[in-house]
C-alpha cells in the first residue's frame, strides 16, 4: 500500500473484501481500502465502474452482499443509514437529492439538527434553538447560498442544488466526508467555491474525505492519493502522479495513449 | 431558406412569479454546433425549455426552419425534428435501457445499425440493454439520454450540459459522435460548463448572464481571447490544475 | 411486432446481460389452493359447484378491478370514484334491458344475449364517456397528488351516485336475469349456474385483451413513461394528455362492463351497489400488486375461491377472508403478487 | 296553536328508499283521516320531518331537537333500529310520546321500551309467528339469515314461535352469512348438505334485510333435494324478481292487494293515481302510523302527554290492514300478517302474490318482554 | 405576545383574515351555549370541537407525515367505546369512564405501534389499502361482537350525575340557558380539545415535527441524514392515534352513545379527508376552519336546500337535485370544488403561498 506510510496512524474507515451484486451483475467486486483522517482520496473509474455504489455501501444506503466495512476499528456492515451517519459518515450525492419543497435554510437546519440529537425532541420549539439556526446560517455561507435562504429548494438552478448538496454535507459535520462529484454541471467559476471549501476542510488534517470526480484538473488539484475502480474492482491505488501514469488508468478511463494525455484537462 | 434554423428574438420567460429569461435574442446557424455558455442561473436550461415549449414564452418569438414555434404544443415542436437532452436526463427508470430507445424512435421500431453506431461510442448501453435504466449509473443514464436523441436522424438536437459526470474517454467518444453528427447536417446547440470541451467542438457560442445574450460571436475568437473569457466566465484555467 | 425487431438486432460484443426471468409462482397459487381444499371439503360435487362459483365470482370482481388496476398502474391515478363507474354501467344497462325486456323474457338464448350484447355496449359507451368527462373535469388537476385523487374521486363518486338518485329515483330498480340464463345446469350432482359460466367467458375475454395490447404494443411503454416524466414524452414527441384521457376512458368502460355483470349477478340496483364492493376490489388489485393486470386477475379468483371455501369450511372466517388473503400475500410479497412499478 | 308532529326518518343513506315510502304513507294517512283539512280537533297540523340518515346518533339529536327546539308535541320514527332503540331514553326525557315506525327490533317494546313509546310497525317476533303459521306440517326446517344482531334476533324469533304456534317441524339448522356475502354456493351447499336427507318437507326460511338471496338459492335448484324456500315477504321492487318462483310460499307484513277495506281501497287506488305504482309495505306502515296519531289526539282530546297514553293504551285505530290496537302491556300494536303464495300467471307487473290466508293477529300471540 | 407565542408553539396565522376568523371561531365555541339557544346548536358546536382535534391528529400523519391512512376512525373508535362500554356496564361514575379511558388509550397504542410495524414500512399507497382494510375489519368485528358491542345499533349509555341533562348547577337561567348537565358536558369537551389541540400545534412545531415534514418530502435523504425515518413515523403514527382516540372519548361522552356507523364508518373518514384538505393540509389552523365551515355545511347545508329547491320548484331536474334529501349531492360538488379552487387549502390560500423557514 504504497501511500501508507504517508498517513498517521490508525485508520479511520476501512473497506474488507467490499462486494455488492445486483442479480447477476457484481457492481462492487471485493474492494479493500483503508483511509486515514486527513488525507483526502480521489476515486477514479469509466462511468459504472462503482464508484456511487461503493459510496452507497460505505454510507449504507445500499446492503452489502459481502465483506465488511470498518469505522474507526467498529464493524457497521449490519448497522443502517441513519446510523452510520451519526457515527460520523457524511455524504453529498451525486444525483442531487433534497426536500424540493423546503426552504433552502430549513434543508441546511435539518441536517444541523440531526448532528445535534434533538429530532426526537417534541415539546421544544423549533425556533427556539437560535444556535442551530446560528449554524445552518454559517454553513449556507460558506456555499454563497446565503441570499437565497428563503426560496424554495426546487426554485434553484442546478449548480445552487450542487452547492446546497456540500452545505448539507458539512453542517453535518461528519468525521468521514464523501463527495461524489460535487462539481458536475458547476459553471466554471463556481467550481472553485466548491474546490476552496474542500481545499479548507482539508487543510484541517482532521477529517477523512473521499472524493469522486470525472474532471482531471480537480483531481490534480485535490488529491492526495488516487483509487481507480474499473468493473467493481480495485485496480489501482496510490499517489496520484504514478497513477494517472499506470496504463490501465490511460486506457479504460482517460482512453487515450500517454503522449496525447497532456492537453486532456477535460 | 435561410441558413439560420433556430432565431429567438426578445424571449422572455416567466416562472411562477420569477421573471427569469428577459429578452434573449440567438440565431443559430443550420448545421452546425453552437454553444450556449454561461453561469450557473443564467438561465441556460430555461432557455432550451422554452425553445421546446416546455415553458411557455411570455414575449418574442421563436422560429424553426422558418415556422413560428413560440406558441406550439411540445409534441409538435419535437416532430418538426428537434431532439432535446434535459438537464436531469429524465431516463425513464422504470423502463429498460432497450425500451427507452424505443420510444425515442417515434417512426416505428429500432434502426439497428444506428443502434450499432450509437452503442459505438456507448459500449456499456450493449451491456445494460435489458437492465431497467434507473439502475445505471449516472454516467450510464447520461449517455441513455443522449442516444435517446440521437437514435433517429433529427434536424437539431438540443443538449443540456451532456458531458456532466462522464468519464474523459467517454467525453472523447461524445466529442466524436457530435462530429460524426454535424457531418450527417445535423445541427446541435449545445449547453455547457466545460469550456475545454466545446472550445475544440463548437462553431458559433453564445454567452448568457442574468437571463440575456451577452455575447455571441465565433468558437475561435473566443477560444483565442483568454481576456474575454476572464471577461465574460470569470475563467481562468490556471485556477485549478 | 417492435419485440421481435429488436432481438435480432446483433449480439453486443460486450456480455449482454439477460432479462430477469417469468415469475410463475403466482400463477401455481389459484391450482394448488383448489386441489388443497378437495380434501377438505369432502364431497366432490360440492367442490365442483364451489370452485366453478368461486371461479366464475372471481371473473366477475377482476372485470370491476381491471379498469382501476389498468388506470392505476399505467397512470398511476387511484380512482376511488370507480364503483361509481360500476354503477352507472348497471343502471344505464337498464335502459335497453327494462324496455326490451320482451327480448329478455324470450326463451331463446339469442335474443337474451342479443339484449345483453346491446345493454353492455350502451353502458361500456356511457361510462367510457362519463370517464373521458371525469378525466378532464377530476382528474386533470391533481395528475401526481395520490391524496388528493382519493378525494376529488371520492367527491365525483358521491356526485354520481347521488346523481343516479336524482335521475333514476332512490328506489331499488329490479333486473331480472334473461330466462335462458337463469337457473344452472347439473353435472350430476354439481349445480353449475348458467349466468357465472357467461361471466366466466366475458372475463377470460377482458384478460386477454387487455394482456395483449398492453405486452404488444408501445402503448404500455408509452404510458409508464408518461406516468414518470410527461414532459419528457412529450418532448420525445408523443401527446401524453390524448393517451391519458383514452386510458382513463378505457378503464371506466371495463367498470361499466363490470357493472353489467354485477348488476345482472344481483338482479337489483342501488346507487351504491359500485361503491359498496369498492373495498373488496381495492383488496384485490393490492393481492395482484398495483397496476398489475396479471397480478389483479389472479388476485380476483384467489379472493373469490378463498371466500366460498371459507364460507363452506368456516363461515365464520367468510367475514375476514379477504383480509387475511391480503396480509398473507403482503406478508410473502410485501407489494403484492407481481410488482409493476417501482413507485 | 298548530299541532306539531314529528315525522324521523332515514330519508338519506342506505335505507333511503324506505324512509320515502314512510313519510308518503304518514302523510296520505293524515290526508285521508282529516279528509284533506290537516286538522285534528280544529287544530291546524303541522308535520315537521326530519332525516336521521339511519344514524342512532342523529336520530337521538333529531328527537331531542324536535321535542327540545321546534315542540312537537308527539313524534314518529324510524327507520332504522338501531336508531329507533337510541332515540327511547330521549323520549323519556322529554316525558312524549314517541310512535316507533317501522322498525322492527324486539328490544323497542322489550327490554328497551318505557312508557312514552308506541309501536305500530310489526316486530321481529310476529314476523316470526306469521312465517311459523305457514308452515303447518311437520318435516325439518333450517335457516338461512345474516350474521349480526338483526338476523340472530330474527331466527329466535322464529324459532320460538314455532314452539308457540306448535309446529311439530323440527329445525335442523341455523345458517349466518355474513352481511356481505354476494355469493351464497358456499352457505347454499351447507344448508342443502344438511337438509337433503332429513324428513320432509324440507323448509328453508330466509330471514334477510336488503335484498334477498331468494334467487341465488333458487337457481341452485334446491328442489332436487325437495327443498322448498320459505322467504319473508319483502318490498315490491324485490319480489317482482321472484316471478319465476311462482308457488313459493311466505309470510308478508303487508301487499296492497290482500287486504279489502275502504281505506285500503282509496289508499291503493290514490296511490296508483299518484306514483302510478301500489303502495308497498313501508307506505302502508306510514298510514298506520298516521292513523294511531289522530286517533290518539282525536281520543284524547288534547296532547298532554299523560292524557294521550291513557287513551293509546288498548286504543283501536283502522288502517289500510285494518283494526290494529295497541295493546296496554307494551303498547305493541297487534295486527294481523298474510300468508302468501307467488303468483302463477301474472296479470301486470304490480301483480305478484295471492293470498293464501290472512293471519288474523288473535293466531299471532306475542309473548310481553318489557319490563313492567 | 410571548406568552402568545409559547402557546400557539410560535405558529401564528400569519395573516389578518386568518387570524380573525380564528378569533371569531375561537370565542364563537367558548360562548356557545349563551349566544345560541336549543338543542342543535350546542350540538353543532360540540361536534365542531371534537372534529377539530380528530382532523388536527390526522392532519399531522397526512399533512405533516405525508402517511395516507384509512384507520384513523378505528381510533376514534375505540375511544368512543372505552367509555361508552365502560359506562355502560354499571352505574355510571367517573371511576369508571377513567378505566375505560384508559383500556382504550392502552388498546390505541398498543394497535397503532402494531399497524405501524407492520406495514409503515411499505409502500406509502399500500399502507393507505392496508389500514382501509384494518379498518373495515374491526368495524366487522365491533358489529359482529354484538353482546359485548351493541353491535350495529350500538350502545346509549348514560354518564355520571354531573353531566346527565336532569342536573342544574344553578336554578336561575343565564343568558337564556339553564346551565345543565349538558352545558357542563360542552365545557369539559371544548376546554379538553383546545388543549389537545395546542399539544398538537406544539408537536408540529418541535424539531421532531420539522423532520416529520422532511420525511413527508423526501424520506431516503431523511435517513441519510441520520434519522431514523420509521421510528419518526411510528412515533407520530402514536401521537396521531392517541388523540384521536381522546376525540372519540369526548364524542362519546357528549352524545351519551357509541355505535359503529357514528364512531367507526368510512364517511367518518372521508369526512375527515376532506376537512383536512378544506381547510389546508400540513397547516394544524387548516383543521379549525375546515371543520367549522365542514360541521356547519353538514348541520344547515340541508335548511338551506330547502329553500332552494322550494324557490325552484318549477325546474324540473334542478328542483329535485336541490331536494334536501340530494344534500348528499352538493357535498360531493364541494369535495370536487374546493380541491379545485383550494388546492392548498382555505388557510393556505390565505396565507399565500407564503415562503416557510
Ligand atoms: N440499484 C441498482 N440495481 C442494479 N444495478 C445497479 C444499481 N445501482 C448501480 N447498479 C449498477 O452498478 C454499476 C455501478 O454503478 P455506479 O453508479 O456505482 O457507477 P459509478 O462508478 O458511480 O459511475 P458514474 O461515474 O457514471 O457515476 C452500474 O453498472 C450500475 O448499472
Ligand atoms: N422551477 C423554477 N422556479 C423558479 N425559478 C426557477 C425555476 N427553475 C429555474 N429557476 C431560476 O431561473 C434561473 C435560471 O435557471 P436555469 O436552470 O435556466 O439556469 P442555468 O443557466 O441552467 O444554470 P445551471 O448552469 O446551474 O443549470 C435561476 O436563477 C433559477 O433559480
Ligand atoms: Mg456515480
Ligand atoms: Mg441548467
């Protein structure tokens, strides 16, 4: 494991023999992987290669139909979405998913809430946790969404839905942060609120992310180390330099031969 | 006729209370790839909505291979041969990959060799022919909307920002369809964020801010003019490499 | 035939994966409950006379079911003003049946069908109307809003009913079954009636056709697809709005043909005779799985045979039947026999 | 001032049909009684109707509002049993009279009844003695009847009255289907497994609400096993269906054609006139109920309450079935019921029953099971 | 003003007419024994006040949950007959009606968790079709149950001294009206539902009540932000069923009877269905409006037909679909009609499309 000895310590999340099939189709084969607190992981892979559903069976929305997922050295294979998300797995995804009929704020709030305890919390009122809302302010910020607060989610352009999807994900403020493709569809100069926000969370070297993303530059940009899934298979995985130089990468994902690869910043 | 097919002259556009297109005025040339760029809520989307009647213009006017289109049904706005490739996809999910091109092949069943050319560029539509198409991946659905408007010959494609979330082989592949297109008359306006993408494909671009035009002018001179690009999509490449 | 284009298109280089498999099971339930039940209830005559009855009932509620199942899975509408539709199909029946009821009374069997064959193309052709009506007057606003289906239906359901009392007076109205079909032929000791085994065919009729155009044309596609993203149908250049309204009128008429039969099985009419079994059908398209045609066929015959087996072995248990038919069926299929949509 | 009667009835709902037929009695009988003035002792009636949609809650409102807001001096109701038994303590409240018609419950002149309530309708058990009348000789009987409180009272009924009457047929079984059943194979083939080879005749009575399951049973030909179907009478709309059963024998309440009075004459004859259709039994039940109010008032003089209870108990009133008295134990009153037999040769479409015998209500001895 | 707002849980109707109609509801129940006289109107107000709380519950499954359920009239149900049994089966005293309001309540939570485990886990549409059976179900056994139940006529049962119509609490009449058992009994009705109904408003407006709404709109994000979506939904499916089942209590309790078609009958349900929406689903004061206009409609839709139809006479069709007994007929126009101009409720209407934090 060629960028272990990089990284501090023990792992924080942890992948065993990871394997998902959908009736005769095995999405996610066997994937072993350990990733540490504050590094951040590009995983690269040919569209269905099982990325996403690597993310699904980590974050839990999918069941795993073999081996086994780790969190802090604590086996969570069997524990539900929900759960692992109070443990401390967060996720921004991919597809954008939010409450199309919510205000903008009260998405942010929810998940402000959720990361303090209090939605089993009935006889209080809602309103009067100044201090989340104080937060969820803070994180609509952070994303430049903060003037739109009050409109309806589903009143936003694809990129605001983009950029609400990472605020959400980190006013959760989870320990692992999973970003899979948050820039996609992303005009070119938000991209970079998206990048610096994740440029600053890592900057902490405190949390563990892992990030999927089509577009090279980014990945050059942010990654510390690369993992390339190819047909549900780990086939790759280490510093980003010598493996954006292995041949499978050249082929399956970029589909070019390694003189030409310079001018794909696509 | 005249060798521009699509004009929009002073669209506006209104969505509930928000006045969101306010007077877009584009020509875009017959057979060739013109570019709609532009910042997120520009208003990019809402304009190929309304050019398919899925919103309804509140003023100007749209015309269509010299038809007045601005007020007509969707469906007859699609079978004056225009193809549209929205923005979420919109695959049919409960349908298989084989049975969403289906009905995007409105004259009759399939075109198997164009089935052949298509599944060319996307191999992994072959491997999920029978596979529900909700279960794809997102790169996967992406390239089912785009064959899905492709699968049979049309006069102008519409596409909204197709190269989000593929992979960069399969964005060459794209980049050679659409070639492959443009050289069989079929004129594409194209949507999109990812400049070095278009910059090698488009002929016409067309910039968008605050639900106008602008900018319109040539692919080359705006690919050249690094100024204007900072200028007008607060680019800068070195940013991020 | 679209299908058999598309399978010699040429073999993917790449491993195509096969489509999932027929699900039979199902199919085997309706058999292998009949057989069980042989030795329970003893003596074979009366397990023919059950059975065939039970069949026969079966039909009947799958020909008032199918047009809900059919609006249900293809536009995904629930329309809880469909035993309206059962209704009015029986009392505008009455409008050939009560005067021709010379033709009605004749010992001919011809003439008895020739008046029924009238009295159901009538109905069929009102309640089809009176759906297309409904479609665009109710249903129209609240394309994607289940709840608010339930009720405007309810309403519309209240409405006709109370409509056919204005019209046709509060009172029972009498509908005597055709002489040629009345009364039951006897297989030895086995009383078969006469009216069930016309049901039976009038069902099997309705299967098929609906199973046909529906497996062998676009038309199902098409509709599923509407049902998930109109707008993307109609960009793809069909007009979903004509589809939708032809549907909904197609359902109703089966409702209307359901309510024929039913109205004649009765022999009497109230306004709320559709409205009344609306429960037991809503049970069976839930057994079937909604929007399942299939599914609501064998739905219907399982809860019919259930039912008089039931009432033979344990009365007591004819009351709940139904119910426990369903929670057994969710129990092993949580969505029903078969499941069409994933929504 | 006006003298306010209270008509309760089911008029919306599932007994709807019923309700209409009750209040066109009531009001002809009125109209008749008062030779078309509506004026009982120079006072002015005034009928106050009112729909309790078959609900005892309502029904209960309903009573209290009429005694409570609009004063009526005496009320009429209703439809429903259950309804009617809900509205008895009410009536008691109030301290009026109260003339239960047609609902049938035992329960209304048995444990439930005070001394406010007046009952004109028939009640269970003398339905149940005119269907045991019927049956004169021996042989097995066995009963087909809905499965909830109405029905099991039903069968009871019968059966003791055939202890009463002394029937020496025996009853060999007791069939409840559920109120639901729309198909009746299941209970037909028990009843016929049961019956086919005990002594003749071979009776099955059915006891039944709402539409009868007559031709369902009918058409599984029980008389190859030489069951004959002995079925209540029930309203015109039903038994129109039953041509095809001719000879089939029951007992009936009330048909227009069997009774020969001159009310019955104007009454039938009036009603032809005006709903180009005979009255059915509900219509007849309205009249009666008409008429005990205006006896009553006319007797009593007054509407005092205590003075009209004096004058109803064992008070003689006519009624298109003739003489009915309310007898002073339980103010039931008693009347006679018709066996009949369902025509062979039908001469129109109203003309569906002959008479077999009239029950006279001296053969019809109800037992008292209020409380007194 | 704080005081306010700790009551109405900070949920104000934010809008002037809104707020005055409520006002005007509010005093017109608190005072309607002295402002109106006679036995109808006082029923009238009691059934509004139940009907409020018993739409409010269902209001906060459907409008706030986004659960579709057909059982809720079964626990209306099982309140009415806890106490009407209870009652019924001795001499009436409060003893008693607490145990029976007890049983019942302990019966309600045990049914709800059980309907709730079994089926909140399936499809939304499904649990709808489940619960319209369960329902249908137990209105079959109430019915069949019939020595125990009273059966379909159900049972009149008289209540403790205090409440029974023959009590005065002063001999002299105040405004018109002798303060009776019955006023008593109206008393302790609209004082206990506008309690209940507080507690909902509360409820709506508490973090738990927040993530109800975001389950209502998109249950999977819900889950993956760390909520565990059926606990939610069981938990409010309780709440709901509990005070649904002190509505029926209350009912009971007000009409001295319990029988299947008052307390257990599908209208009661579509009833509610269409109050819910009258009113605004997803709005707890959509549930004051649409039952006052509802209950009203009900009450007096038929006086005024009367006239109508008697104005009318000489229109054939019309006059007979005017016929009081066609009331039926023009609730059913309502229904259709009010999701058509009110598709987001009268309170929704009025407080405009108004933008939520
Ligand atoms: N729920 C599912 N049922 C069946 N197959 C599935 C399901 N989800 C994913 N798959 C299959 O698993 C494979 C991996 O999908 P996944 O979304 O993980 O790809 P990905 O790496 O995220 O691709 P992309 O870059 O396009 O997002 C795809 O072939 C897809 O068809
Ligand atoms: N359904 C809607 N209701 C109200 N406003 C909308 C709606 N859809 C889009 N808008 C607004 O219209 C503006 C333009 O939206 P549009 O989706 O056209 O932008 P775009 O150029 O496509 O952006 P992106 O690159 O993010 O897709 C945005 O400000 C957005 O908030
Ligand atoms: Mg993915
Ligand atoms: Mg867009």
């Amino acid at each position: 494991m060629m960028a272990g000895e990089a990284m501090s310590a023990a792992p924080s999340l942890c992948t065993r023999e990871l394997s998902i099939r959908f009736g005769g189709h095995v999405a996610v084969n066997q994937v072993t992987a350990d990733f540490y607190p504050g590094t951040l992981t590009v995983i690269v892979g040919p569209n269905g290669a099982g990325k996403t559903t690597y993310f699904n069976l980590i974050s839990g929305q999918l069941p795993a139909s073999a081996g086994s997922v780790h969190l802090f050295g604590v086996d969570i294979t069997a524990k539900g979405a929900a759960e692992r998300t109070r443990r401390g797995i967060g996720r921004a995804f991919q597809l954008t998913n939010l409450f199309p009929n919510l205000s903008v704020m009260e998405n942010v709030r929810l998940a402000v809430q959720s990361r303090a305890g209090l939605g089993l919390n009935i006889f209080s009122l809602w309103s009067s946790h100044a201090s989340l809302l104080k937060r969820a302010e803070h994180y609509l910020d952070k994303v430049a969404l903060a003037d739109r607060r009050s409109d309806k989610v589903s009143a936003l352009s694809h990129g605001d839905k983009r950029k609400l999807e990472v605020a959400i994900l980190l006013a959760l403020e989870p320990e692992i942060m999973m970003f899979d493709e948050p820039t996609a569809g992303m005009s070119v100069d938000e991209v970079p609120v998206v990048l610096d926000l994740i440029h600053q969370v890592k900057a902490e070297r405190k949390k563990t992310i892992l990030l999927v993303e089509h577009k090279m530059d980014v990945v050059r940009s942010l990654a510390d180390r690369i993992i390339v899934l190819h047909n549900g298979a780990l086939v790759a995985d280490g510093e980003p330099v010598s493996v954006m130089a292995s041949a499978i990468v050249q082929e399956a994902y970029l589909g070019v031969a390694p003189e030409t690869r310079e001018e794909q910043h696509v | 006729m005249s060798d521009t097919i699509l004009t929009l002259a002073g669209v506006h556009t209104h969505i509930g209370e928000y006045h969101i297109l306010q007077g877009v005025d584009m020509q875009v040339p017959r057979g060739g790839l013109s570019v709609l760029l532009g910042r997120n809520g520009a208003g990019k989307t809402t304009t190929l909505r309304t050019i398919m009647g899925l919103w309804k213009a509140s003023k100007g006017k749209i015309h269509f291979d010299g038809r007045d289109i601005t007020a007509m049904a969707t469906p007859d706005i699609a079978q004056l041969g225009i193809a549209y490739v929205p923005e979420s996809m919109a695959i049919f999910s409960d349908l298989t990959v084989k049975e969403n091109l289906l009905l995007a092949a409105r004259n009759g069943p399939l075109d198997n060799s164009r089935v052949e050319w298509i599944c060319g560029f996307f191999p992994a539509l072959k491997k999920f022919w029978n596979y529900p198409a909700g279960n794809l991946s997102g790169g996967q659905k992406q390239m089912v909307a785009i064959a899905r408007a492709i699968v049979e010959p049309r006069k102008l494609i519409l596409v909204d920002e197709p190269t989000k979330g593929l992979a960069p082989a399969i964005i060459l592949s794209l980049m050679a369809a659409f070639n492959e297109l443009k050289a069989s008359d079929t004129t594409i306006l194209l949507v999109e964020q990812n400049f070095n993408f278009v910059r090698k494909l488009g002929d016409t671009v067309a910039v968008m801010d605050d639900g106008r035009v602008v900018h319109t002018g040539g692919m080359q001179a705006l690919a050249e003019d690094n100024d204007l690009q900072q200028h007008l999509l607060g680019l800068s490449l070195a940013a991020h490499q | 035939m679209t299908d058999t284009v598309l399978d010699n298109t040429a073999k993917p280089e790449v491993a195509s994966l096969p489509t999932a498999p027929r699900d039979i099971w199902p199919l085997i339930l309706v058999p292998a409950l009949a057989l069980l039940m042989l030795p329970l209830v003893g003596s074979f005559p009366t397990w023919i006379t059950l059975t065939v009855a039970g069949l026969a009932m079966g039909m009947m509620i799958f020909i008032m079911a199918s047009g809900l199942t059919l609006i249900f899975g293809l536009m995904d509408v629930l329309n809880f003003g469909h035993g309206a539709f059962v209704s009015v199909g029986a009392f505008v029946a009455t409008l050939v049946l009560l005067p021709m009821h010379g033709w009605m009374e004749a010992d001919s069997l011809l003439m008895n069908l020739a008046a029924l064959g009238l009295a159901i193309l009538l109905a069929m052709l009102a309640t089809g109307l009176l759906g297309w009506a409904f479609e665009r007057v109710i249903i129209m606003p609240v394309y994607g809003q289940h709840l608010k289906q339930i009720l405007i239906t309810m309403g519309g359901m209240i409405v006709a009913e109370q409509m056919i009392n204005v019209i046709w007076g509060a009172e029972q109205i009498p509908l005597p079954l055709p002489t040629s079909l009345r009364g039951s032929i006897l297989l030895g000791d086995a009383a078969i009636e006469k009216y069930r085994l016309i049901a039976v065919v009038v069902g099997l009729l309705v299967f098929i056709a609906m199973f046909l155009v529906l497996n062998r044309s676009k038309l199902g596609l098409l509709i599923r697809a509407g049902v998930e993203n109109g707008e993307m149908v109609e960009a793809l250049g069909y007009r979903i709005r004509r589809l939708f309204v032809l549907v909904f009128a197609a359902g109703s008429a089966l409702a209307g043909l359901g309510g024929v039969m039913w109205g004649l099985y009765k022999e009497s009419l109230t306004a709320a005779m559709g409205g009344d079994i609306m429960v037991m059908v809503f049970i069976v398209i839930i057994i079937g799985g909604l929007g399942s045609v299939g599914g609501c066929f064998i739905g219907a015959l399982l809860m019919a045979l259930v039912a008089n087996y039931a009432g033979f072995l344990v009365p007591k248990l004819a009351l709940v039947s139904n119910i426990l038919l369903m929670i057994a069926v969710l129990l092993w299929r949580p969505t029903g026999l078969y499941t069409v949509v994933r929504r | 001032q006006d003298l306010k009667i209270a008509l309760i009835a089911g008029k919306t709902g599932a007994l709807e049909a019923y309700a209409k037929e009750t209040e066109t009695g009531f009001m002809m009988g009125l109209e008749y009684l008062t030779g078309g003035k509506m004026e009982i002792n120079g006072r002015k009636v005034k009928v106050i109707v009112k729909d309790d949609q078959g609900k005892p809650d309502l029904g209960r409102t309903m009573l209290a509002e009429a005694f409570g807001d609009d004063k009526a001096d005496i009320a009429v109701g209703t439809t429903s049993s259950g309804s009617a038994v809900a509205m008895l303590p009410v009536a008691e409240e109030y301290k009026k009279v109260l003339i239960v018609e047609p609902a049938v419950a035992d329960a209304i002149t048995g444990e439930k009844w005070n001394r406010y309530i007046f009952r004109t309708s028939r009640n269970s058990t003398q339905d149940g003695l005119a269907g045991a009348s019927t049956i004169k000789a021996g042989g097995s009987i066995a009963f087909l009847a809905q499965d909830y409180a109405f029905g099991r009272d039903g069968v009871k009924a019968a059966k003791d009255a055939l202890g009463t009457v002394g029937a020496k047929a025996k009853v060999v079984h007791e069939e409840y289907a559920a109120q639901n059943t729309t198909d009746f194979t299941a209970a037909a083939q028990r009843i016929f497994d049961v019956l086919k080879d005990k002594p003749e005749p071979r009776i099955l009575q059915i006891i039944w609400s709402g539409a009868s399951p007559m031709n369902k049973l009918a058409d599984m030909k029980p008389e190859r096993f030489g069951i004959t179907l002995a079925p209540g009478g029930n309203i015109l709309p039903i038994m129109k269906n039953w041509k095809t059963y001719a000879g089939t024998q029951g007992a009936i309440y009330y048909y227009y054609d069997f009774p020969k009075n001159k009310i019955n004459d104007w009454f039938v004859a009036e009603h032809n006139k005006r709903y180009k259709a005979p009255p059915d039994f509900f219509t007849a039940g309205g009249f009666a109920a008409a008429s005990a109010v205006y006896t009553a008032i006319s007797k009593a003089k007054s509407t005092d309450t205590e003075k009209l209870i004096t004058a109803m108990e064992g008070m003689e009133f006519d009624t298109p079935k003739g003489k009915m008295n309310f007898r002073k134990e339980d103010h039931q009153a008693m009347q006679s019921m018709y066996h009949f037999k369902i025509k062979k040769d039908q001469k129109n479409e109203w003309d569906l029953l002959e008479l077999v015998r009239e029950i006279p209500a001296s053969d019809l001895p109800v037992p008292l099971k209020n409380k007194r | 003003m704080n005081a306010m707002k700790q009551i109405l849980s900070d949920d104000f109707p934010r809008n002037r007419w809104l707020g005055l109609i409520l006002v005007a509801i509010f005093f017109g129940l608190a005072f309607a024994p002295f402002i109106t006289s006679g036995a109808r109107p006082l029923n009238t107000a009691a059934t509004i006040c139940v009907y409020i709380v018993l739409v409010a519950s269902y209001d906060l499954l459907l409008g706030y949950t986004g659960i579709v359920s057909f059982a809720h009239t079964m626990f209306f149900g099982i309140g009415a007959y806890g106490i009407g049994l209870a009652l019924a089966s001795g001499t009436p005293s409060w003893g008693l009606a607490a145990v029976g309001m007890l049983a019942a309540l302990l019966v309600t939570l045990v049914l709800a968790l059980i309907v709730g485990l079994f089926a909140l886990r399936v499809r939304a549409i499904f649990y709808a079709m489940i619960t319209l059976a369960v329902a249908s179900s137990f209105a079959v056994l109430a019915s069949q149950l019939s020595d125990f139940t009273g059966g379909e006529d159900g049972k009149t049962f008289s209540v403790p001294a205090l409440l029974s119509p023959a009590y005065r609490l002063f001999e002299a009449e105040i405004f018109g009206r002798v303060v009776d058992g019955k006023v008593i009994t109206y008393y302790i009705v609209f004082i206990s539902c506008a309690l209940l109904f507080l507690f909902l408003l509360r409820v709506v407006n508490s973090p738990f009540g927040r993530v109800l709404q975001a389950i209502r709109e998109n249950d999977f994000r819900a889950e993956a932000l760390g909520y565990r979506t059926v606990y939610y939904r069981i938990l409010a499916n309780c709440i709901a069923a509990l005070v649904a089942a002190m509505a029926g209590a209350l009912m009971a309790l007000w009409l001295r009877y319990v029988g299947p078609k008052t307390m257990l009958s599908f209208e009661v349900m579509t009833d509610i269905l269409l109050i819910v929406v009258i009113g605004g689903m997803g709005t707890m004061y959509g549930a004051v409006v649409g039952a006052t206009l509802f209950i009203l409609a009900q009450n007096y839709l038929k006086s005024l037909m009367a006239v109508a139809s008697s104005s009318l006479a000489d229109v054939p069709l019309l006059a007979s679909a005017l016929h009081p007994d066609r009331w039926m007929l023009w609730l059913g126009v309502l229904f259709v009609v009010s999701i058509y101009f009110f598709p987001v409720g009268i309170v929704g209407k009025l407080r405009g499309s108004g933008k939520r934090d």
